[in-house]
C-alpha cells in the first residue's frame, strides 16, 4: 500500500515537472525566438552545420555588412 502511494507521488511528480517551463522556456516565448517581422529581409538564416554557416558569413562580410 506505501509503495504505490509513493509510486504516485514520484509519477506525478515527475509528470509535473515535465509540463513546467523553465526561465529559459519563458524567455524564449517571450522574445517569439526566430520569429521574423514581415519587413525584415536582411536577418541571416540558420544553417545546419559550422561550414554552411561560415560560408554565410564570409558571403555577408564580402556584400560590406555591418558587424553585430
């Protein structure tokens, strides 16, 4: 009878912090992350692998882009 008592208060403990969001969850939602405005054309994209990305750098830096 105490072991499954226990069994579900681990269970809903567990199912309650696997729907509880973190500081990082909410600052995510909060800055709609990669959410880009409509009249924003020149925000580089993400690329899958360290390569794609330089290469999208060194194309940015070549056109005369500012710096961040």
């Amino acid at each position: 009878m105490a072991n499954s008592i226990v069994r579900m208060v681990l269970g809903a403990s567990a199912w309650l912090l696997s729907h509880t969001r973190n500081n990082i969850q909410n600052w995510l939602l909060s800055t709609q992350w990669r959410r880009m405005p409509p009249d924003e054309g020149d925000i580089p994209g993400i690329y899958p692998d360290a390569r794609m990305e330089k290469d999208g750098y060194m194309a940015l830096n070549a056109q005369g882009a500012a710096h961040v």
